[in-house]
C-alpha cells in the first residue's frame, strides 16, 4: 500500500505541470473550427507553372522586368549569371494556361 501513494505522489507534480501547460496553449494554436467538404477537397487541381530565365542588363532592369510582368510572369529570384558573375539573370514564372 506505501507503494501505491509513493508513485501517485510522484505522478501528481507531473499531472499539474502537463495541466498548466496545457492551459496555457494559445487559443490560435487550437485546430481549425472549419470543415472542408470533401467533395471540394477532391476536385482541388494543383496549378502548373512555367518558367523563363532572363538575362537583366544594368542599365534597363526595371524596363525588361515591367515587359515580362505585363505578360502575366512574376520575379522568382535575381541571380549572377554562372558564366559571368558581372551579369545578373532574372528567374520569372507564370501559370500555364489550360
């Protein structure tokens, strides 16, 4: 019978600190209280992208990148061009069209 209260008097600071923990989850952290139908979940189509690298000249950046945004690509990313480091290479994408 000593054994049983030691053990629960071991487990009861753990119980209250699990307890405490618990209550103090925020309320955003709390699963969402929206339900995706699942006939809607099943039709979702993931979109298709193409994409384009495009050589940036420093003295007309803005303009080629206003040129391709007008085309319906977004600006990935601007790197160096591997080849020469002087020259920076744009990375545009788009969704395909069906």
């Amino acid at each position: 019978m000593r054994t049983k209260r030691f053990l629960v008097l071991l487990a009861t600071p753990l119980v209250t600190a699990l307890a405490f923990s618990l209550a103090a989850v925020p309320q955003a952290a709390a699963a969402p209280t929206h339900v995706i139908p699942a006939a809607a979940s099943q039709a979702t189509v993931l979109s298709q992208w193409e994409y384009a690298s495009v050589p940036l000249l420093s003295h007309a950046t803005k303009q080629i990148l206003d040129t391709w945004g007008a085309d319906g690509w977004e600006l990935v990313q601007v790197v160096p061009n591997p080849e020469n480091t002087e020259q920076l290479v744009a990375y545009l994408k788009r969704e395909k069209t069906a």
